[in-house]
C-alpha cells in the first residue's frame, strides 16, 4: 500500500550552488548527499515538515495555469514556501539577485499573501512565497 | 522568515480526474478544493506528512538526469511515494492502465527498491513508488 510522499526531487545543473540555494536562501535542514550509482545520479536530501500536494486548473478556462497546460499538457508546477514576512523575505532574495515576478504581493489560495520567484533564479523551478492572513 | 515548505503544486488538465487519481489511486487524503479567482485557478489540497526535498544531478556527466538537464536546463523532476509492498502496488496500478517504467523494481537512494510511473499516465508528473530495504 501507498503509505506517504516521500519526496519531491528537483533536477539541478549545478549541485553546490543547488545545496546552497535550499539550505541558505530558503532555509531547508540539509539531512546529507549520497552517489546513487545504479542511477548514475548525486543526491542531496533536505526535510520538509508537513506539506500538502495543490491541484491546479484553470478556472473560467484562462490564466497561467491554462498557458502552462497548453504548453506542458499538464505536470509539476511549483513549490510553495511559508513565511512569516513576506516582505522581508522578498527584499533579502531580492538582494540575493533573485527575480520576483511582481514587485508587490497578490492574493492567492486561502487569501494569503503570495509571490513568486523566476525559474531562471531558481534552477528553473518556480517557486512561491505565501504569508497566511492573520 | 521562510519558515516551512507549504505545498507541491501539480498543474493538471482534468481536475475531477487528477483528484480521483491522488485521493483513490496515491492514498492522499481530500482536504478540500478552492476557487482561486485571482488567480483563475481551481485549486484541490492534499494533506502529507513530513517528507524530503531531494536534488538530483548527474553523476559522472551521463544518465537520464543528464538527459531532463540538456532539455529543460533544470526543474521540478519527479515525485516520489513510499510502499511497503511494491510489488503489490505495480500489480494494483498496472492492472488500473497506468504504464511502469519498468517490468521489475529497480536500486534507488538508500538501498530502497523503486520503480517509475511513465508520466504519460499521470497528468505529465514522473511519479516514484519506493519500498525501504527491511
């Protein structure tokens, strides 16, 4: 039986620069990194407490989720990151060279407050900030 | 502070499908589904347990890691769900269509024994199914 998600494994062109960006800019406990010949793969692991896994479809039929689906046909889209100063968090990647794809927070999903980061800061994931309401 | 990752999100082109597939077919539980207007988005949450974030590179430069590299320079790869009885699960699986990379599991990270879904049969998301060594 299917038990529990184990991992979500995120390809990387560069390995130290990839380890840094997760443990340092995004705060991630790094648990350790392992050569997995058989795949012909190196592997960094870092733990992630309780998360959940987002369903997203386009609503009314637009939006980006639509050009994504159009483009992709469907699959992984984004990690989404909690923080508790979205502000704050936005000005330290920004000075880290880190490109936000608006200059102010929107409303997304449980009306937080959300951000996201470019894929060409982030090894080509896009990632999003999100600040719960208080 | 960035202080936990919150979500994965999976863009999907049959919404009522893509919940069907991670609620019957992956075992997660239905937290509930949002309509997302700001975003024009559909939105259906997930619960997991603590899990792993794992980058994945190239080891001595070949490899299918090598090959995601060289076509998409970087991103979110794959997802990857523990068993405690692959076996069982690629019969169960199999037998509801979905297409397996493999006829037999395979060595992964940790001595585990896994095995891929093609992602063909999961809303263009590469899906791992992982069974620990005992």
């Amino acid at each position: 039986m299917i038990t529990r998600l184990d991992h979500i494994a995120v390809a990387v062109p560069d390995f130290a620069a990839a380890i840094a960006r997760f443990r340092d800019d995004l705060g991630l406990e790094l648990e350790g990194t392992e050569d997995v010949a058989a795949a012909q793969t190196q592997t960094a692991f870092f733990a992630v407490a309780a998360a959940h896994i987002e369903l997203i479809h386009p609503l009314d039929g637009g939006g980006p989720v639509q050009g994504f689906l159009d483009k992709r046909g469907g699959g992984l889209h984004h990690l989404c990151f909690e923080t508790d100063d979205i502000l704050a968090d936005m000005a330290r990647l920004k000075a880290k060279g880190y490109r936000l794809l608006s200059e102010a927070p929107t409303v997304g999903a449980h009306g937080s407050l959300v951000v996201f980061i470019h894929p060409k800061s982030a090894d080509g994931v896009l990632i999003e900030l999100t600040q719960r309401s208080a």
